[in-house]
C-alpha cells in the first residue's frame, strides 16, 4: 500500500496543494514553520481519520476560510482507492472512501494503517500513564475493528459507575444493585479490552527489543514492561476490595483505565536517567515495533511518517535508522527536515533514492 497522490484545501497554512508522491522515500525540506509538518498530519488525517496533534477538527481550517478539505489516492494491491475528507464550521465532519460517506468513523481505522513517529512523543515517555494507553491503543485498534467498540463501551460504564459513586456520596444514599449493574458492565469490556492488550504486549516486546538493540548497537540494557492491576487479580474481586475507596474517593480507582507501561534503562526509570539521545531512540523503537506489529497483523506495509527524526540524534544512529526504514521490510516514507543537503547526504550515503519536495510558507516546490 501507498499513497500516489494529497490535495489540500485551506488545511491549517495550505490555501492549495498537490503533490504527487514516490513510493519509497519523500522528503519535505524548509525552514521552521513552513507547513512541513502539516503535510504529514494530512496524511494522518487521510488514515486516522484525526489529527496527530490536535484534537479539534475546526482548528485545522486555515485562517479566514469556512472549510478545509483534504483528499488521498492510494494504491492498494494496486487497485486505486480515493479517500475524503472535509469539515464546514460548525459541521460534521465527512469521510468518504472511493465517494461513499462512512456511518461510523471506525470503520475506516485500519483500513489504511500507519505510523507516525514525532517529538511530540516524547509525552509517552514524560508525561502520565494516559499517552501510554493511547499508544497501546492506537496500534491495537488499527489491526482490531472490534476493540474501539470495547473502549467506548468501557469508557461509557465508567462514566455511570463513578456517577453513581458521586451521588451516593451526595445523597447518603447506597444502591448496591445499581451498583453491581455497572460493575457487571465494567468486567465485561474491561476484562475483554485487557487481555487483548496482554497478548499485543506479549508480541510486540521482543520486535521491540529487537529494534532498540539495533539502533543502539546493543550498547544499552533497556526494558519495557506492561503494568497492569489485572496480571494479579481478577476484575471482580479488584472492584469488590476497592469499592470502600471508591465511595471516598467518588471514582473508580482499580481497572484497565489504570494500566501503564514502564519504561527503564539499566534499570533505571528512562524518565529520569534516560539522556535526550536515548529517550528519543526509546521511542522511535517503541514506534518501528508498531511498524513491524501492523505490519505482521495486516499483511502489508503500512505508512511510516518521520517529523523532524535527525534532532538529538547522533550520526551512527541517524545512518542505521535510514539504513533500517529504507530496507525491504518497509514500504512508503514521508520525512521532514530543515536541512535538504542533510537529506540528500544521507540517502545518498545509503544508495536510495528519495523525492524532496521544499516547502516554503506553504507553497510547495
């Protein structure tokens, strides 16, 4: 699978655009702030349905404008599948595939899997135990039509049972009938949700020590584990020992909307002890075992998109992560950086060829 060709349409700084792409290696180059990144959002955009970084769809409407519109032709066992999307002010959003509005958003995930790897991930690392679901998350609902479903479901029940906690503790009043209704709900998806996410763990670490170990050269011992309340114990009995702490509390305090990664280098958190050099090598390998994981689960290559990968990264690591992502085990690359000479040398050093597009304040060349 690849991506032929990307209009724009007053998307965030783009009045109009269209590109037309290779289907190995594409480079967009430019100064700071010139739209760079954008590019590779709207391809997010094509394949999640959502922007990487932010949330409000009416926000990405270049300034001044009433809509924005974005449109993809991809190749897929070399059959051509266009994709659409467009969202007026104050609109629902639409989603089309090959013309055809979608009813529900979630069954476009998957369809056209991809991976972005970016400095704003570095929140998974410094930031608290939801970014680390998220990504747990992201890569199991893009093999996983059914798990998105599970989720909702799960975040629904949750939002009833800490309701009740917090009008119980208003009105003094215990409904423990009620209560078990929700919690019957609660173990349903919860327990369904969580052993997904420990069968995904269980083959996604060794492609993730794996690659780690290529970048760094086998220099560093670093570890990833899966923390979760539900390796120990059942999720009946957790809800039935924490209820007097709920009440308390007003919230649900045990469940899969509490599990974690943790992250260590030489046994050490890699929060703390983890150099700029090495986090970022952490994640980028975190996101290659993404790769590997679609890929094995899809049974074709998705999209991988590099924004702004060279920073905080010495030369070595730099030329065996282009030695690794332009091999046969990858397909389609999209890549930012400010420097076009710095893009040339490398892929010139590796032998691939890559398509640079030089993107200035946005107009693309």
């Amino acid at each position: 699978m690849w991506l032929q060709k990307l209009s724009v349409l007053n998307f965030k700084n783009y009045p109009e655009a269209e590109l037309v792409f290779s289907p190995t290696v594409n480079a967009f180059t430019g100064d700071n702030g010139a739209g760079k990144t954008n590019l590779l959002d709207a391809i997010h955009y094509l394949s999640l349905c959502k922007s990487y970084f932010n949330p409000i769809d009416s926000q990405q409407i270049r300034q001044g404008e009433e809509f924005f519109m974005l449109q993809g032709v991809f190749d897929k066992d070399t059959v051509e599948e266009v994709i659409s999307c467009s969202l007026k002010k104050n609109q629902k959003k639409q989603f089309r595939r090959n013309k055809k509005e979608y009813q529900r958003l979630a069954d476009h995930i998957g369809l056209f899997p991809l991976v972005m790897i970016s400095p704003y991930d570095i929140s998974i690392i410094i930031e608290g135990s939801e970014e680390r679901r998220r990504f747990i998350d992201n890569v199991i609902s893009q093999t996983d039509n059914h798990y998105l479903d599970e989720l909702i479901a799960y975040n629904k029940s949750l939002q009833n049972r800490n309701a009740l906690l917090k009008k119980i503790s208003e009105t003094g009043k215990y409904d423990p009938d009620l209560l078990d209704i929700y919690d019957e709900q609660l173990i349903a998806s919860g327990t369904r949700i969580f052993e997904k996410r420990k069968l995904f763990m269980d083959a996604f670490l060794p492609v993730f020590n794996k690659h780690y170990q290529y970048l760094s050269e086998e220099a560093e011992q670093v570890e990833l584990v899966y923390d979760s309340l539900l390796l120990t114990e059942n999720f009946g009995s957790l809800l039935k020992r924490s209820v007097e702490r709920d009440r308390v509390l007003e919230r649900t305090t045990a469940g899969i909307h509490k599990d974690d990664l943790t992250f260590s280098i030489h046994g050490m958190p890699m929060k703390k002890f983890g150099s700029q050099g090495q986090q970022k090598s952490f994640l980028i390998a975190l996101k290659l075992a993404q790769y590997s994981f679609l890929q094995l689960k899809k049974g074709f290559k998705p999209l991988l998109l590099l924004d702004d990968i060279f920073d905080k990264l010495d030369d070595k690591r730099i030329q065996k992560l282009m030695q690794m992502v332009s091999a046969d085990d990858f397909g389609q690359i999209f890549i930012t950086d400010t420097s076009r000479s710095r893009i040339q040398r490398i892929f010139e050093g590796i032998g691939v060829e890559v398509s640079i597009f030089e993107v200035q304040k946005g107009t693309i060349k």
